[in-house]
C-alpha cells in the first residue's frame, strides 16, 4: 500500500474601514456577485472575457503550433503506463486521442514488461458518459482486500472534487446492479469493511458538513439499507476542517483496529482509537502534528512534524517512531516507543510504501532523491539505501501487499523518466523509459541561492536553454508553491521544454519556505504570521535572476497555481517592477474572502483568520485582491480558473481581473467551464491551456512590442 502522509460597475475604495467581524461586504466589494460560479451574471462575465482572451492569444500564429505540440505530447503512445499491483494484475488509467476521458485497463506483470502490453478494457469512462449524458471524470477507486474484486468508483461530473460513488466488480467489468450506490456528489469517501459493509464518510444532510464543507462524522452501512439508516459511529466538530474514522489494517489486509481522527486545523489532529473491550473512543496522547503511518513488521508506526518527548526520549520532528503492535492493541498510550529513523540536517521524508515484508521510504537530502527500506530485524531497526541513480528526483511509484514487488521513478529536468521495478530479489533495474520530448542538447542545469529579507538562503534551479548568454535577455519563466509542507521537485519538462526552452526560454524552480523541500520546519517557519516569508523568498530568487544576469524585469515572468497562484499574485503586487509576466492560476486572490470561497476555511491553519483582528492584519498586508491599487503599473496578468473548481473556487481569479478591469489595468482571463481544481480534464483542454499559457508569455516576455 502507497503511504501519502491542494465586470461592470465601478468599486468603492478597497481601503475602507471592514466591517466588524474583519469580513469585507457588499459595501466594500462590488463583485462578490462573482463567488457565485454558476449564476447567470457570472457566466455572461465569463463568456465576454473568454471571447477577448481568445481571439487576442488564439490569433497569434503560434498558437496552433504550440497545441498541436503539447497535445501530441499528452496524447503520446509511448509514454509510461503508470500501474498500481491488484491481485488480478497491474492497473492503469489512460487516456489520449481516441479516450479522452480515459480508459480504467488491466494487464499482467509479463506483458507490462514488454514494449507492447496487452490491455483489457474494465472501464471505458467516454462510454458511460456517453451513455448517461455526463462529462464523467474518472477519480479513483477503493477496493474490498484482500481480492480487489468489489471497489467503488468515484466520478465528478466537470471535475469538481465533490463525487458520486458505486459500486463496481472487476471480473464482471460491471457496475453492481443494486449494489451500493452514493449518488448524491459529496467530498468525503468510504472504507470497505467486509463485502456487506461500508464505512462512509459523506454528506450527510444538515449538520454533517464543517465550516470547510467537509465531513465530519462516520456511519457504518449495510448492504440492503438505506444510506439514511446508516449507524453513526465517529462524529466531530462543526468547527473541526474535517473528521472520520478508519480501519487501521496490515499489508496482508487484517483490521488489527479502529481509529478516527478530528482535524482541528489543515495542519493539525487529533486521534482516538476506539477500545474493543467497551466499545468507547480514546484520544491518543500524541501530538497534534504526528499521525498514524502504518503497520511493519508487527510494529504500529508514527510519524511526527514536531518534537515528541515521550518519558525521558525526544523524538524529533519529521522522525518515525514504532510501538510493539500488540502492546499498542491493548492500550495505544501506554506502549513503549522507539526510534525507527530520524533526518539528518537538510532531510525530510517524502512519501512511503509498505510491502508484503518491508517498509520504503522517499526521502529528499538537499533536494536530491533517495529511497530507503526498512526492516525489523533482531530485535532492532535496520536499513539500507536502495540502489538508484543518484543526483535525481526519485519516487515510489506502486508497491504490492502481497508480495516484495515495487516500482519506483528517476527523473530530472532534462532526463525522461525511467521506471524501475524490483520483486525483492535484486536491485531494481529499469522497466520502462519515458520517450524524449525535447532537445536538450547544449541545455544545463545549475542550482543558485538568493538571499530573503531575513537573510535565509532560499536555493533555485534554473534550466538554460542551448546558447543562453548572461546578458539580461533571456526570457525566464520562473515558478514556485511555498505552502502546505509540499515540495517542488526537478522532474522531467515535458511539454514546457518543447514548448519553452526550445524556443529560447529559460526555466527556474524556486525552493521557498512554506514548501516541504528541507521538512517540517521549512514550513512551520513560514504559516500565518510568518507567510510573508514566503513571498519574500520569491522576490528573492527573481531579484537575484536579475542581479546575476539571467534575466531582466522584462524578460521576467511568474507562473503558479492555486498556493502558487497567491505567491504570484503577492509578487506582482508587491514588485510589480520586478516581473513583466504573471500566469496567475486557479488561485487564491481575495485572502480577506477565502475563508468563505470554496473550501477556504480548511486553510486557516496556513494563512490565518481574517475575522481575528490581529490575524487580519497579517492577511490584509498581502492580499493580492486588495492591493492591486489604482497608479501602479503592473505586468499585464493572465488570470485563469475553472467553474468546475470546488475547492479554490473560480471567483479568486475573476475579481482580480474585475479589479484590474476597473482600474483600467491591461490584463487576460480564461475560465474553462469544466476542469476543477487540477486544470483540463482530457488531453485537448490540457493542450490548449498550455498554448494560450505560453504565447502570453512569448508576447510580453519575448516579443519586442507586448500587448494588454
């Protein structure tokens, strides 16, 4: 199993004293009529400023060429499979050309290994959305272990991350008639208990849902009864991001217990077992920022953000701990602890997998992947590097229960992809290789620091195309996330390398505080109060593009989506004479709103809220949507979102363009009609962003007369 552990009338002034609770209004803002996605109003507004964009980027001649590039490009036969182990065999979603929104297929280990597998259709989802007249996408699967045989689909209708669930049975390849059903779209999931039992986690009806739109209680369904009759067994709180409860099971598939958790902020929790013997929750004593890991070598296993200190040992942060499994089955709180592993400086875990007989864990050192597995062994923890290329960015990309097969993936900015594969008995050796999607001859890579406000040393790559001199002209796209403990890594270019630096653009990965690239404390140190840190970091990295040459103001664009589409939206507001482009994403914009848009409120933990006077002002200080100010001359934007989008929500991005709009500010703004949170969801409309993206890029950062 894979551990895991995102207009019209004029505006009064934005500086105008808020209302009591800290929470702008209809006095103070004109155009919250646009947080409504789908009202008529809204998609009049739209509908116009689609038709501008378009017919100002669609127009330039190389427009058609950059689709056409990008979507031969996702479209590619001869790019990776991607697989996850069943006991039937080894799965994968695909999509190109002919199965836009994609095909759920099986094969077998033998024929994934050659360079032609032989495919079995389970699901063609472009038929069932043909048939039903729906614009089904495909969200995943949770099965019934350990045979896999029952699962439940989930679909969205557009994209949004709200979905509908059914029933499926892979032998059949049918959908179970009478079986269970959760037709109602809903974010939330559910856990197989055995073939007659659900744990569900859903919309509810009234008082299920947290402020965030979240679930936060648990029932337990039968098959044969109503969803409504289900029995409740976890509830939360209202104010709580999330809550709900799990079954807690082995790589072999046994339920060794029964927990739940109430997530009290985005980045904190707290978990509760629930004692078999009367049948009552209880909290465990850990910290708020450790959680549940898994279950290796009959060992419990956790993982913490913070410092733990336990009797006389302190475990650090971003360290495994384990307790004896039947110690912890008796009483949780009770059970000894010991250090299974623990990051020398600059490490941080990323990711995980537990086979049949061994735990792996990503780990980043510097910014450079490596993998390590562990094993329980005389009494002690033992481990050892697995063998792969060094200097990479390295990742765990499917692993069995069953048995000691696992896969992982090399890559780098300039190097295609490579998947390597192992059933325990050797090194992994390579599986698969990603073809070429560009020339990278004469191209390199080079890693910098620049120095933040505060003097901390914030590290960046740049990828330079062939011929690149340092003479200030260079048209470099730089991007970045700084949020969330989530890194951003060098992996492969794809698309931006056909599409950008083959035609002389240079790329640049900033590594910013607030991300997950050096653990928990690279984070920790810049989340409310402290996330101007962030922005900072990245006005940096620009600045120091700048001072070494790379690049001019000029020649400088930003580009970055939902936490990065606040980070580029911060930038450009705030050195606006730093940047002459700005792809703003799928964003966050309005952060004295966001708390009330999409599902906002669940970000509090990050940002802060803006009903609190004192966390207001931290907000207020960067607010993108509020600083945009009349006599400034910004870089011409390009905003873009999805209707679709239940989770940021589409009404960020169009106020900013309202705003800019309104102060006679050059802008773009596209919104796809379907699309959520991640963008396009087939090839064409991944395709198309793509080129629209780049030739505003080429217009302001390359050509010599830029448009608005």
């Amino acid at each position: 199993m894979t551990i895991t552990a995102a207009t019209g009338a004029a505006a009064d002034d934005h500086t105008e004293t808020a209302p009591a609770d800290g929470v702008p209004g209809p006095e103070q803002d004109p155009y919250i009529w646009l947080e409504e996605a789908r009202s008529e109003e809204a998609l009049a507004w739209v509908e116009n400023e689609n038709e501008r964009t378009q017919a100002a980027l669609e127009s330039d001649p190389r427009f058609a060429q950059l689709k056409a590039e990008a979507l031969e490009i996702f479209d590619s036969e001869d790019r990776i499979p991607f697989v996850s182990f069943r006991p039937d065999g080894l799965y994968n979603f695909w999509q190109d050309k002919e199965n836009p929104k994609g095909l759920l297929r099986r094969t077998t280990l033998e024929s994934y290994q050659t360079d032609e597998p032989e495919w079995e259709t389970i699901l063609d989802v472009d038929a069932l959305a043909e048939a039903e007249g729906k614009e089904w996408v495909y969200k995943g699967s949770t099965y019934l272990p350990p045979a896999m045989e029952l699962c439940m689909i989930a679909l969205s209708d557009g994209g949004e991350d709200a979905t509908v669930m059914r029933e499926f049975n892979m032998t059949t390849k049918e959908f179970v008639e009478g079986g269970f059903e959760l037709s109602e779209k809903s974010q939330g999931g559910i856990q197989w208990v055995d073939k007659d039992t659900l744990m569900v986690g859903r919309d509810f009806g009234e008082g299920t849902l947290t402020d965030s739109e979240y679930p936060f209680t648990t029932r337990v369904w039968k098959r044969g009864t109503e969803i409504a009759d289900a029995k409740e067994i976890f509830r939360g709180e209202a104010d709580d991001v999330w809550a709900g409860a799990s079954l807690l099971r082995d790589a072999s598939s046994e339920i060794h217990a029964t927990t739940a958790f109430r997530g009290i902020s985005f980045h904190e929790s707290e978990n509760y077992w629930l004692n078999p013997a009367n049948f009552e929750w209880v909290k465990l004593d850990m910290p708020l920022k450790a959680s549940l890991y898994g279950i290796v070598d009959g060992h419990m296993l956790y993982t913490t953000d913070v410092d733990w200190t336990v009797g006389d040992q302190t475990f650090p942060a971003d360290s495994l701990i384990a307790s004896d499994l039947e110690e912890w089955k008796a009483d949780p709180n009770a059970a000894a602890k010991t250090l299974v592993w623990a990051p020398a400086e600059r490490q941080t875990k990323r990711g995980g997998a537990i086979t049949a007989g061994a735990l792996y864990v990503g780990l980043l050192d510097n910014v450079v992947g490596k993998v390590l597995k562990f094993n329980f062994e005389d009494g002690a923890w033992v481990s050892e590097e697995v063998e792969l290329p060094d200097n990479a960015t390295v990742g765990i990309a499917a692993s069995s229960n069953e048995s000691e097969q696992i896969m992982f993936t090399v890559t780098d900015f300039l190097n295609p992809t490579t998947l390597y594969y192992t059933d325990g008995s050797a090194d992994p050796m390579p599986l698969k290789n990603s073809p070429s999607y560009f020339d990278a001859a004469g191209m390199d890579v080079e890693q910098h620091e620049a120095i933040s406000a505060d003097g901390t040393k914030v590290p960046y790559f740049i990828v330079k195309p062939a011929g690149m001199e340092m003479d200030g002209e260079t048209a470099v796209l730089m991007t970045g996330y700084g949020g969330f403990q989530i890194p951003r890594l060098p992996a492969y270019l794809g698309s931006t390398g056909k599409l950008w630096l083959e035609n002389g653009g240079a790329y640049v990965l900033a590594n910013l505080r607030g991300g997950g690239e050096f653990g928990p404390n690279w984070h920790q140190t810049a989340i409310r109060e402290n996330k101007q840190r962030t922005w900072d970091d990245f006005i940096a990295v620009g600045q120091d593009l700048v001072d070494k040459g790379f690049t001019s103001p000029e020649h400088l664009g930003i580009q970055g989506g939902s936490q990065g589409g606040l980070l580029v939206g911060t930038a450009f507001t705030q050195r606006p004479d730093l940047f002459g482009a700005a792809i703003v994403q799928i964003p966050l914009f309005d952060m004295l709103r966001y708390h009330l848009i999409g599902r906002g409120a669940s970000w509090i933990g990050e940002y802060g809220d803006p009903r609190i006077p004192e966390q207001r002002a931290w907000i207020e200080g960067y607010s993108p949507y509020q600083k945009i100010e009349e006599g400034v001359d910004y870089p011409t934007p390009f905003l873009w979102a999805s209707t679709a989008d239940d989770r940021t929500h589409p009404a960020h991005a169009r106020k900013g363009a309202a705003r800019l709009k309104e102060l006679g500010q050059p802008y773009y703004y596209f919104e796809d009609m379907t699309g959520g949170h991640s963008g396009g969801v087939d090839n064409e409309q991944r395709a198309k962003l793509q080129a629209l993206q780049y030739v505003y890029l080429m217009q302001q950062l390359m050509d010599e007369q830029t448009g608005g």
